[in-house]
C-alpha cells in the first residue's frame, strides 16, 4: 500500500479515500464522485491498465473533452506507475499522429466524435496497440466501463515515488514543433508547501472550496489547478469545454468560490446575459494567467465579481506558479498592475543578457526562472532540455524586467507565442502552412491586443510577383485542414517586404506595433 504521508498523488488518493470519503472530488454536467468513489474507480481503473501489460513509464493517451472519466485516468495512470499524454481535441489529424507518434502511446482512450480522426492515423502508429472508446456519460454502457470491467478496485499498491512522471503535456518551442513537457508528482506539492509554510495565501485552494477552472483539463493550466486542488481535498467542478453561460451557470448554481481562468474568459462570462452580482455570491477569489489584465477589465471584475483578484505567472515547464501580483496589490492606478507580480515563495526569477549574465534591475532580457515544481524533461528532447534547463535554472521564451522591489515585468514574448482566451498559438506552425500556398512568398504571423481575446491572430504576406494576390479568404480556405480553426489568422496584411533585423530575423514585434488595431487587408 501506498505511504499515506508521500508526497504524490497515489498516497493522497488513498489519504482523502480514509479522511474525506463523502466529499465531492468532482462534480460533472451535474454528477458529483467522491474521494471515496474516485479512489475506488481510480483503482479498477489503474489494475485494467496492469492487466493490459502497460510497464512503468508506458505513455497512455486521452483524446476528447471533459468528464468525471477524464481524471479518473489522471489518478489511475498515477497509480499505475504509466504517464497520460492528453491530447487537445481541437487539434487536426497531423497533430494528433504528431503526438500519438512522438510520445509512443500503447493505450489510446478516445471520445466517439473523435474517432474517425484516429481511424485515419492509426495503421501509421506502430505503438498504438489499444483503443479504448470512452462511454458516453448518460448512457454509461460499453466501451470503456466494459473495458475496466473485473479490475479489482483495490489500491494496485505499486510504490510511487515524488520524482516519478505522470504526465506528458504536449507545448510548443520557438521551431513550432511540440515538445513533450514531462511532470512528476512532486510539481502539484511544492507551491502548496512553501505558501503554507510562509503563511501566505496569495494563491491558495482550501478543502472546503469549489473551484471552477475555466482552462481545459488537456491544458498544462487546467490539469495542474485540478491537482492542486484535488491535493487539499476541494471540490473540482468541472466542463466539457469553456462556454461562458455554462461557466456562469456552474459558479451560481454550485457556488463556486474559486476560479483559474484567462482575462479574455473573465470579459466573455461578464457580458453574458446571465452575469449580475448575484450570481457571483460565493466567490471568494479569481486567478488569471496568461497575460496582464486589463484596467478596465480589473475594475469590473472587481465590482461585479465581488471578490479578490490574483494574478498568476506560469507554464508547463515551471509546473507550477512562480510569481504572483496579488490581491492586495490589485489597485486601481497602480503601476504595479502592469507587472506579473512578485516570485513566490521558494522560486527565484532572475534576467540575463545573450551571454547569460545576469541583469540588473530595470534591464530588459530572458526571464530565467527556478523552481521545485519544474518540469523533469521534454520527452525525448535531450539537447532541448539541456538549452530549457541550465543548472537550476530555467530559460524561459519571455523577456523581462525586474524592477527595484523584485516586481517582474513582460516586455516581449522571446518565442513570439500567441495567446488567444488563454490558447497558445505558435507563429511558425502557422508560417510553415501558409507558405505553401502557390501565391505567398514570405510570411510572418504575430498577435494583436483584443479587448475581448486578449490577442488575435494576424498574418503578415509577401505576395509572388508572377501570380495573382489570394483574397483573404482563399488563405483561410486554404489553411482549413491543414491546421486548427481556432490557430486560422482572423486578418492579413500584404508587404512589399517583411521587417528584419541586420541578420535576417523578421521583427514580429514591429508587426504587432505597426498594425495594432489596423483593419484587415491594410497595405
């Protein structure tokens, strides 16, 4: 049996199981588990994967939106020593063999409408040896409850270590290629620890909250808040997918007290119909990542919210967050409101120059970050590891400022990543796309400020001379279904040339400067 004291999720499981059986891990389109049940099935779940001969370390993959199964695979593939690989379901056919390729999934459990995306791949993966199609929650028949069926649903009692990795969350670098982001047990304990043993509750998830997350369960954000709170013991309230009349709905009607969203979804849930005070009673905090909130935003989520703010500064690599602007420094006029706030405890932020010296404050360079929560290494990916983690350290794609007081503030996405209602975009995924259209020559993709998204994406094209100039949309025609919708540039402008750099490099931020709110099609 697992160590009850460990500090990793097979020990808590067991932990909450004894201490909290009757209180809701979950609850999902109205279907609540408890700890005692989530142990139970997490169980059954974990022996049918040892019975299906999965070794320690073998990838198991989840392709499909949210439900009460999804993390119950979570804790399962913990305990039975195998790392999930989620897959982001929005993602094409390309995408998905990329990443049931490169991660060497043997197990593939798999929703019905996405099916026939992996039909399509699957004589091409000589690793997939197993698809299992999930139940569809109503009707609670076949498939992967069958599949299960007969596992015992005592603890497989396989000792986990906090090193061991559970997860494989799949990013993208600055080449645009997915990286697989490898986490362990350990990065979900150690931010909850060293805020506790400081006494601050700058971010905090307590076992009496519910929390709503509002980014996917797929996503490195939204897998790691539901750990931290499954952690504590709260209660996770969960969606098949972010719409925000269902959010709303979900934080009135199960009053919900914490939420972990992005700006651009905290814009979208207040201009629903259904948004007032009212229905906002029980919270008692938001936390936002993925960029800055803006002021007029701030001040209306105050007022109509009615509760504390908190920003959050992370990434899949860090595990965890490594910095934070709190509530209290959440103040109309402040210019600490356009910072990402200050390092937690038991992190440490430092700047460097090109030559990796360090920077003093008010000097603009690549944010380093260090953190016990990090990540252990990308996936078969030794030489990208050993340039992301350097020492202790690790090279983020941002750059940054600290200033006097250790505030830290983002000047410049190092890695040009765009991020739309909290969705990472890269540019050259999209790049590489355009350019085979006949017509297109150069290409350059930024992002844009938006009010409502936070950014949108923008395509910059430099035309062949011997050929027609496409129409805006004859490239979106183009692009659909050679990647996602949602990655799909929303405006164009067409260049005589692109912006670079003495040695060649094309000056995205220039782009994003010259054509902030510029209309589509501008020459």
């Amino acid at each position: 049996m697992s160590d009850p004291e460990k500090k990793t999720i097979t020990a808590r499981s067991a932990l909450h199981a004894r201490q909290r059986p009757d209180v809701a891990a979950l609850v999902a389109e109205g279907r609540e588990v408890t700890y005692g049940e989530l142990h139970k099935e997490s169980n059954r779940t974990a022996n049918a994967l040892l019975r299906a001969g999965l070794a320690r370390g073998t990838r198991v993959a989840y392709l499909g939106k949210e439900s009460e199964y999804y993390y119950e695979l979570v804790i399962a593939c913990a305990k039975a020593q195998t790392v999930l690989v989620p897959v982001n379901w929005r993602l094409i056919r390309a995408e998905v063999d990329h990443i049931l390729r490169d991660s060497r999934a043997e197990i593939l459990f798999v929703e019905r409408e996405f099916l026939h995306v992996v039909e399509r791949v699957r004589s091409e993966l000589p690793f997939l040896r197993e698809i299992v199609q999930m139940d569809e929650p109503e009707q609670r028949a076949a498939g992967f409850l069958a599949w299960k069926a007969g596992a015992p649903e005592t603890d497989p009692g396989l000792e986990a270590d906090p090193e061991d990795p559970i997860a494989q969350m799949y990013t993208s670098g600055t080449t645009g290629l997915p990286k697989g982001v490898v986490l362990p047990h350990r990065s979900f304990f150690t931010f909850i620890e060293n805020m506790q043993r400081h006494g601050l509750d700058w971010i905090d998830w307590r076992p009496e909250d519910r929390s709503l997350t509002c980014f996917p369960g797929l996503h490195a954000g939204g897998y790691a808040w539901f750990l931290h709170c499954f952690n504590v013991g709260a209660t996770s309230v969960v969606m098949r997918m972010f719409v925000p009349e269902e959010a709303v709905r979900l934080i009135r009607d199960e009053r919900v007290t914490t939420v972990w969203a992005a700006p651009a979804m905290l814009q979208i849930m207040l201009d629903e119909p259904t948004a007032s005070p009212e229905a906002f009673t029980s919270l008692r905090k938001i936390v936002y990542g993925g960029s800055p909130i803006d002021y007029e935003l701030m001040v209306r989520c105050l007022k109509e919210f009615g509760c504390e703010l908190a920003q959050a500064y992370a990434s899949a690599e860090t595990g965890s967050f490594v910095t934070c602007l709190t509530a209290a420094e959440h103040v109309p006029g402040s210019p600490l409101m356009a910072s990402a706030g200050r390092v937690c405890p038991g992190n440490d932020v430092k700047i460097v120059d090109e030559e990796g010296n360090e920077l003093p404050a008010g000097q603009t360079g690549r944010i380093c970050l260090r953190s016990p929560a990090r990540f252990t290494e990308y996936w078969q990916q030794p030489e990208a590891t050993r340039k992301m983690i350097v020492g202790d350290w690790l090279y983020m794609g941002d750059a940054g400022y600290l200033d006097d007081n250790g505030y830290l503030f983002l000047r410049d996405r190092i890695n040009d990543t765009i991020i739309v209602a909290g969705q990472n975009i890269y540019p050259v995924e999209i790049e590489h796309a355009l350019c085979l259209h006949p017509a297109v020559a150069d290409v350059a993709v930024f992002g844009v400020s938006d009010p409502r998204w936070g950014e949108v994406v923008r395509a910059a094209v430099v035309c062949r001379a011997d050929v027609a100039r496409p129409t805006e949309r004859e490239l979106m025609v183009f692009l659909r279904g050679r990647i996602a919708d949602y990655k799909i540039p929303g405006g164009y402008v067409f260049l005589q040339s692109l912006p670079r750099n003495p040695t060649g490099k094309v000056l995205r931020r220039v782009l994003r400067e010259r054509y902030a709110g510029a209309p589509a099609g501008q020459q």
